[in-house]
C-alpha cells in the first residue's frame, strides 16, 4: 500500500529524526511504498529563523529590543550551524519526503499528497502545549480519502482540559485505529471515548543491528566513558555523573550545543547529528541521562544507565510519565532517579539484560501484531 506518515521530524532533535527513520523503515521492510510528508510549518522553523520574535516576549516591544535579540539568536546559533548541517543532511539522505512542501493546513487541505493509508506519529504531536498538538495537521483534518491510524503518538502531559478534549474526541472519533506511546495515553483516550492501544516506541521497531548501519564513530581514543546527555543542566544530574565516572574509572563525554551545562565533562561533543548520537550510546560503557530517546537507545544497546526527571513531579511542564512508561515496560524502575532517592541505591546492582530481553520481545511481539493486523485489514478496504 501507498503510506504517508507525519510527524514533527525536521526541528533538529535526535529523537524526532530517529523515531521517524525507524518507522518509515519498518513500514518498508513489511513492504509498503512510505513517504514522510514534508510538513514545516513557520512554528517548526523557528530555530534557526533569525528575524522571529515571540511577539508575546518582552523582546517584541521596542524595534531596539528587537534588533538586539536578533543579533543574540544569530551569534547563538552560529554555534551550531555545523550541527544543523549533519541533521540536514541526515533528513536529505535518509529520510523519504514527498517532494511537495507544506506550511499550513490550507496548503495540505488543498492538495493532499495521495496515500491509501496516512500515520501519524511518533512522539509528542499531541501534546497541547506545543503547537503542534493544536495544529489539525496532526490530528488528520486534510484527509479526504484514505485510512487514518496513529502510532505511538504521544500526549505527553497528563491533563488535558475539557475544550481541548472534546477537539481532539472529534478528530480522533474519524480514525480506523489509534496508538499512543504512553499508558496515560490510554487514559485520556478513555475520556474522550476512544477505544486506543498501548505500542512501543518506533526506535524499538528495529533491531541494534539496523541501527549500527547508520553509526558514525566519534571516539578515536577507544577509552571507556560515560555519556551524559542533560537537557537542562540537572545539578543532581551532575553531581551523580562526577561520582558514578569517579568510582568506575570513566571519563565523562556531553553531548550538547550548550557545553557550559556540562563544563565539568572531560569531552564534549557539539558537533553530532542523528549518527552520531547512536554511535557514542553504542560504545558508551554507561549512560545517564533526562532524555526519553536516549535512554531508550540505552535499554536496546544493553548499556547500564540512570534516568533523571525533565522538570519537578508536581510541575505543570512535566514530561516524566514518558520516562514512567519507559521505565516500568522493560522493569527497569530502579534506574529511575527521582528527588530524595539515594543514588547508591540506583545503581546497586547492574541491570540484567537477560530479563530485560524478554519483556522486548514480548513487547514487541505486541506491537508488531497492531500495526500487521491493522494494516492488513486496511488492505481488504482499499
């Protein structure tokens, strides 16, 4: 069958490249003719879009302010154009586009690209504090004809508000099947009155040894390190990384295009695009980390690993029950570092990767069988 997918994949984030790969790929593999529809609207392209201003910013007052947080975001992002380009060339090589572009849901509304079956998802497409979950892109709004399903979509936080719920109930109430990542996932879809199914992630459609294809080596000195990958300059982060390397004999390696979170790391890796990151997990002796993805490629490359919050349990921006799900699927809930813990107790005892290899494989299992049996009756309609 003819396969569209869509998600946010082109804003320059390891996770957002990787999920998308993986499952164009594994729809491939099963051997449909899949393409990424090529959807970047101006909210998604703001990274690197000099002139924007949150016009909701104190920036955005005076035409000096303006022009002042103009230069700061040039000079700023001159930092990383070398990243940029190692995750273009990732998104131009890899990944299967349509060759059309879309900005707008108008555009997409108008001309659709033609598909028998269009997917949504991965990752947090839903989540309505971004604006991509209250874009009706992401919830299938241009489709004409042609199935919709979603895989593994994710809503990220935990409540949702009623006018938003009855928005979504709506959109989703038209589709053929619905997946999400998380298990409050199903949840939310219980309010609405949807029936959804619980699936993995796609980075875990594929096997390490599909992964290890795409690999960069990024480590020419071969010396056992500990990889840290901090999205926020975690302070608990920090002091258990300097202690963990210390009493195993590591040295520390950062990924980040803000190396003075993690100034105190023997190495830092800027300059890394979506290859790169799969290449120092893989040859990383530990990993730890506040990241849902990279902790994932952690748990499918056997790596012994500690996952620390986004931001505090009671806030209302946390993001943790990615982690939660993560976490408790595979049985690995005491890698899970939360306020209070004691850190010794983290990693007392290595992870047993026997074990966790089974819950994979019967997770997987599962998750396999929802997108064949999905997919196979969509066939007999089309």
């Amino acid at each position: 069958m003819k396969i569209k997918t869509l998600t946010t994949y082109n804003v320059y984030n390891y996770g957002a490249s990787l999920q998308a790969y993986a499952l164009m790929t594994y729809l491939s593999q099963l051997g449909h003719d899949v393409e990424i529809i090529n959807y970047q609207p101006e909210y998604l392209t703001r990274k690197y879009n000099y002139k924007w201003v949150n016009p909701e910013s104190k920036m955005s007052r005076y035409a000096l302010t303006r022009v002042v947080y103009r230069i700061l975001k040039f000079l700023q992002r001159q930092t990383t154009l070398a990243n940029k380009r190692l995750f273009d060339n990732f998104t131009h090589h890899m990944l299967h586009e349509t060759t059309q572009l879309y900005h707008t849901f108008d555009e997409l509304q108008k001309n659709p690209p033609e598909a028998d079956v269009y997917i949504v998802g991965s990752d947090q497409i839903w989540n309505i504090f971004y604006e991509a979950g209250r874009d009706p892109v992401f919830y299938l709004e241009f489709v004409d004809s042609g199935k919709r399903i979603s895989y593994a979509a994710s809503f990220s936080y935990i409540d949702i508000d009623e006018e938003n719920c009855e928005r979504i109930a709506r959109s989703l109430s038209k589709f053929d099947a619905v997946s999400v990542r998380e298990y409050h996932g199903i949840d939310i879809l219980r309010t609405m009155g949807i029936d959804g199914t619980w699936v993995l992630d796609p980075v875990f459609l594929l096997s390490v040894d599909e992964w290890k294809k795409l690999m960069k080596p990024m480590n020419e000195t071969n010396e056992p390190y500990l990889l840290i990958y901090d999205f926020e300059g975690n302070n608990e982060l920090k002091n258990f990384a300097i202690k963990y390397a210390k009493d195993k004999g590591l040295k520390m390696y950062s990924i980040s295009d803000r190396a003075y979170q993690t100034r105190y790391a023997d190495k830092h890796f800027t300059k890394t695009g979506p290859c790169e990151f799969i290449s120092l997990i893989y040859h990383c002796s530990a990993f730890v980390s506040n990241s849902f993805h990279g902790t994932a490629f952690s748990i499918l490359n056997e790596k012994q690993f500690v996952v620390f919050n986004r931001y505090a349990e009671n806030s209302s921006f946390s993001k943790n029950s990615r982690i939660d799900t993560l976490c408790v699927n595979f049985g690995l809930e005491s890698r899970r570092y939360k306020n209070g813990m004691d850190l010794s107790d983290v990693v007392k005892d290595d992870i047993d990767y026997k074990a966790v290899g089974e819950k994979y494989k019967n997770l997987k299992m599962v998750t396999d069988q929802y997108l064949k049996t999905v997919l196979k009756e969509i066939r007999k309609r089309v």
